[in-house]
C-alpha cells in the first residue's frame, strides 16, 4: 500500500470495515433435550443467535409422544435435503429414526404433526451421529478402551447399512473413557470435531476420516472441565454442552482458529441440552484488482473480479452482492463506464445480474429474491464470479484507494423472528483466500481486507501469474506484464503459509522496461499450502500486487527430521516449519501395529521406545491429509 493516504477515504473504510466485522455471522443451535434445564421431557428447539447476550427460540418441538426421555437420542441436520433427523438407540438394539420437515431453507416451524412411529427402523446401532456437507452420514461403534480404537462408520440412513468403516485411532494417554457418552459436529469445510468421555471429558478433531486409505486419527485437543454431552459448530467456534440432570444446564465456547476455550456459561434460554447440530448460513467472498490502465493523468480504467460463495450447510435465500464504487473513488462524478458480468463457467446457479446497476445509485449486482445452493457432492453451484468495470477520474498519485463488495444473504422467511441474516465484506484475493484459517466462518477479524489501488504513475498491469512445484522443494514464480513499463523499480515476491501473513522471499530489479516475462524460484519452500502474490514498485514509491496464486506442495519428504536412528531410549521428530497441532505421529511395529499416536504440540516431539524390544520399526507422520512413513531402528 502506498505511503500516503487521503484521511477521508481512509475514513469510510475503516468504518465500513468495523460495521462490517460487528455483524455477526449467525448460526442456529438446534438443541435436543428438553425445554427447561430440570425438565425431562424430550423435545427440540431451534435457537437464533445462541452466542449472543439474547438468543431467541425459533421453535420449540415437542417429542413426548415418540420418546419416553431424552437418553440415549441423537439429533442432526442434513445438508443435502435441508431435514433434521432423531434418533433413539435406548435399546441398545436398534436405531429409530424420525425425519422432520422444518420448512428449510424458507419458513422454519415444527411439523404439524410428528407420527409417533419412526419413519426408519434397523438394526445397526450408533454412537453418535452427523451428516456432512455431502449428506452422507457418521458414527463412531464397536470402541476398545484397551487399544484407544474404534469404528468410524458411514452409514446409509434410509436402511441402515454401512457403506464404508474404517479404524478410528485415539491418542495413546488420551483414550475417552467412553464413546457413549458425547457428541460430534462436521463443519462445512469437512472438518470433524467430537467431545466423549463420561468422568474424564475430552475435546478432538478427527482427521482422515473421509480418505479411501489409512486410518483415521484423533487429536486430541483438551480435557473439559466437566462432563460434555452435545457439541455444534457456530461462527467459527465450537459450542460444547453438558448438565448435572439437576439445575445447572451449561456450556463453552472453543476458538477453532486460536485453540482456547471460554468460561462455563449458563445454557441458553435454560434449557436441558442434550445432543446439538446447527444450522450454519455463512457467505464469503473476496475480491480482487485484475487490471488497471492509465487513460490520461487523472483517470484509470479499471477490472475488478469478485467472487461471492455459500460457505455453509443450508441454502441462502435472497443473496446479493453489492458493491459502491463511488464511495471508494470519492463521489459519483469520479465513476463512469461501469459494467458487471459473469465470468463464464462460474455460475452454475443461474444468477441473474442487475441490469440497473452502475456502482454509484444503484450498488446491487444482482437481482432481488434469488437462492444460492449449499455446497453437496460435486456440485459447482455454490458460487459466483463477477467481473465488475469502471473507469475512476479525478484521481491522486497520493491515495491508495480501498474498495471492497458485500455480500448480503438469509434464511427464513415470514416474519422478523424467523429471519437469520448473514453477510461477509470482501478479503483483497481471490477465491483460494475466502476463509484463510480455515475455521469455516469468513467474516473473522484480518479477513475482511480492502483491495486497495494505487494510482500515482500506474505500475505495471500484471497479465498473468502462476506457480509451480519444482524438484519437489522448490516453488517456481512466473509472470507476464504488459510493456513498456514506466518508471518500474523492482519486483518482490512475497509468500504466506494462511494468506495473511506475508514474507518476502525475493527481489528483482527491473533494467528492462519492454521485458514482459519474468520468473524466481523460491528455494527450500516447506510443505502444505503456499500462497503467491508479486509486488510491483515504482520508482516514486507506488506500486500493485499481482492476483495471489495458491501453490500445493504435496513432496514426499515434507521436511521432517528424526534422531537418533538407530534409536535407544528415544526418538526425536522435528519438523521444519509450523506442524504445532496439525501433525500427528503414529508409531507402528513390524506387524504393523500401532504402539503410539500424538499429536506435535510443539516444533519437536519425543517418542518414547526404551519399552520396546530392539528392532525395525514404522514412523507415520500424518498432516492436512498427506502421510509419510519412516523406517526406524530400536537398538538398546
């Protein structure tokens, strides 16, 4: 960004920044259990804004006539047909399944009437149950106390029947004392997290849990500090739940991005909960400068692309985009030319543009009352790309000019309590950057960033940027500029690991004004997702970045170091970047049996191997779905 601003541009976008970020992204809580926190009879509520100071029951369901208590049932939400689904396993023999129309994604209300004979019957028996984005649904069974192993099952829940198991491995000196007892959540993004134990309560993520090969793992992330029966994903934070089956009803929040977990609060509206799942209506988008080109010494034509997307597990209704290019450029007289288009093949919903729109009366680029789809199976009707033209006068080499689009969409329908509003202000980047940390919710603060233009003597206009993976340690820059470049200093190629933080990894100086193609390598580059983007500067101190590009280093051998080996009483595993809480190292003997997992909680792990005989041993070190496998020898 350039040195100098101009304090009233910077003004409104600071303020649209904060207004924005206090918007929360709401989620529904749906909570199984009962109405009041000493009540016992069974029923289910829809909570609005259950993390604020006053969350508000969008419905309460009442269950008597099906379910003689609470114990023993599961509550979830399919994405896939927008229903929930009750399950009881009392008997310990069968599961009954009751699938309730909520009137989802438009009115939300309970059914008219609930039969009182389940709509599924079967044998198979579940501990616990979430449907993921997909609509494909899981439960864990069959645990061993001993080996820390149980079943992760995907089941088929029309019939029953398990369509795929795999082994689900817990942490060895972190086995929950029970499966039975607890909870799991899958957010949209596919991560799982589950709380289970009774006595000794414990909190994991399980990973691996959907691949076709190896495992599946539990890291463990903390002991609660009481007894947790529900957990459900809300806003980029996990609501875990628990009860005394007294009168205290409680429950904690826990920052997926940070790792910490709140103090015990009271559980909203004084209900009993039991078993949770949520409805998450979440919309990001992000935005990003393809182009700029100089029309005469105050005026730039310009090329914006937004891309807007339906992050959550439910349809969006009414969804728009809205972006007030006077606002950015310091009134309507500055902005003239505009136009808005589809990028092809990016609009697999058939979104209608605004034909009125023009960046300064009218600010919405879509027209009124359509849907956006929730992402299942392959589908690529989730999203949208824009391509947004304009042409700003009366501009000032001294201004960096920040200019971001809205996204606005609902859920509900009929009247204001039943309405859930979302909405996200655009991340500078493209779509790889929507969510950089991951934890499902777009709208955390240092994600909604401006894309700024600076105009002074217009760097250089980038065509083209790509990355690619060389020799499998290295990243290969390439890039391609028009020309002839005026006044052009340097380039500097800056990397990041989350699409937020940014290190440069080099420069190149610029000696020839009519070269169009250039290109670096960046050395040594770790594993994981790396993120791309060159800056351009002029010699008077401007410059642009070029589009971020997103490089996936999948190496064979991502950077772990172990010593001693041959190993006596220990093995230490260092990693060569940041693996603190991503990765998980298994220890196998000859036979193939797991001896240990853990997850790295640090940059260096010990295993421990002065209890196992001399001999050949496998070290697995598992991380964002990638595993590599060491041989190591145990001599004493």
């Amino acid at each position: 960004m350039a040195a100098k601003f101009t304090l009233r541009i910077c003004r409104f976008f600071i303020l649209l920044l904060i207004c924005q970020q206090s918007i929360a992204q709401n989620s529904v809580l749906v909570n199984f259990g009962s109405n009041s926190c000493s009540g016992t009879s069974p029923a289910f509520s829809l909570i609005k804004s259950p993390l604020s100071a006053t969350p508000s029951a969008l419905t309460d369901c009442n269950m008597a006539a099906q379910l003689p208590s609470y114990y023993s049932v599961f509550i979830a939400y399919n994405p896939l047909n927008n229903k929930i689904y009750v399950a009881d396993v009392r008997s310990g023999l069968e599961t009954k399944i009751w699938l309730l129309n909520m009137g989802l994604p438009s009115t939300i209300t309970c059914p008219a009437s609930i039969p009182t004979a389940p709509t599924y019957s079967y044998s198979y028996v579940s501990n616990n149950f979430e449907f993921d984005n997909n609509g494909d649904l899981w439960s864990f069974s069959n645990y061993n106390a001993t080996t820390g192993q149980c079943n992760m099952d995907r089941f088929d829940v029309n019939t029953g029947n398990v369509i795929s198991s795999r082994v689900l491995q817990f942490p060895s000196g972190n086995f929950p004392t029970t499966i039975a007892s607890g909870d799991l959540t899958i957010l949209p993004n596919g991560r799982m997290f589950a709380v289970l134990g009774n006595g000794t309560c414990r909190l994991y993520e399980i990973t691996n849990y959907s691949s076709t090969t190896g495992n599946a793992s539990a890291a463990f992330l903390r002991t609660m500090p009481k007894d947790c029966f529900g957990i459900a994903y809300l806003n980029g934070l996990l609501e875990v739940t628990g009860m005394d089956f007294g009168t205290n009803c409680y429950y904690y929040d826990y920052n997926i991005a940070t790792g910490t977990l709140g103090t015990e609060k009271s559980f909203q509206n004084g209900q009993a909960p039991i078993d949770k799942t949520s409805l998450t209506p979440q919309v990001g988008n992000t935005k990003k400068l393809v182009s700029a080109t100089k029309s005469n010494s105050n005026t730039a034509d310009l090329v914006y692309e937004a891309y807007i997307e339906n992050m959550g597990n439910v349809i969006l209704n009414n969804i728009n985009l809205t972006d007030d290019l006077a606002a950015a450029f310091g009134g309507a007289a500055n902005v003239s030319n505009v136009s808005v288009s589809v990028v092809p093949g990016s609009n697999g919903a058939n979104l209608t543009l605004n034909p009125a729109y023009n960046g300064t009366t009218v600010t919405s680029m879509l027209n009124p009352g359509q849907n956006l789809p929730n992402r299942v199976q392959s589908n690529r009707n989730y999203f949208l790309k824009l391509q947004i033209r304009c042409r700003a006068t009366n501009l000032s080499p001294n201004v960096t000019y920040l200019n971001s689009a809205i996204a606005k969409a609902d859920i509900g329908a009929g009247n204001l309590a039943t309405i859930i509003n979302v909405s996200d202000s655009s991340n500078n980047g493209d779509s790889t950057i929507v969510d950089p940390n991951k934890n499902g919710n777009a709208g955390d603060v240092g994600e909604n960033v401006p894309t700024p233009f600076s105009f002074g003597a217009l760097p250089v206009r980038f065509i083209n940027v790509n990355a690619s993976l060389q020799n499998n340690n290295a990243a290969l820059l390439q890039w391609q500029v028009a020309t002839p470049m005026e006044n052009a200093a340097n380039f500097e190629i800056e990397f990041s690991r989350d699409g937020r933080n940014w290190t440069k990894a080099g420069t190149l100086a610029i000696n020839n004004a009519n070269r169009g193609n250039w290109q670096f390598t960046h050395t040594d580059v770790p594993t994981g997702n790396l993120f791309y983007r060159i800056k351009q500067s002029d010699n008077d101190g401007t410059f642009a970045y070029s589009r971020v590009v997103l490089l996936k280093n999948k190496a064979n051998t991502p950077g772990y170091v172990l010593y001693p080996n041959p190993a006596n009483n220990f093995i230490a595993v260092s990693a060569g970047y940041d693996a603190t809480g991503k990765a998980t190292i298994e220890l196998y003997d000859a036979t193939g049996r797991l001896l240990q997992s853990r997850t790295m909680l640090s940059s260096s792990e010990e295993i421990s191997t002065a209890q196992y005989p001399g001999g050949t041993y496998l070290l697995r070190i598992l991380n964002d779905g990638d595993a590599v496998t060491y041989k190591v020898i145990v001599q004493h």
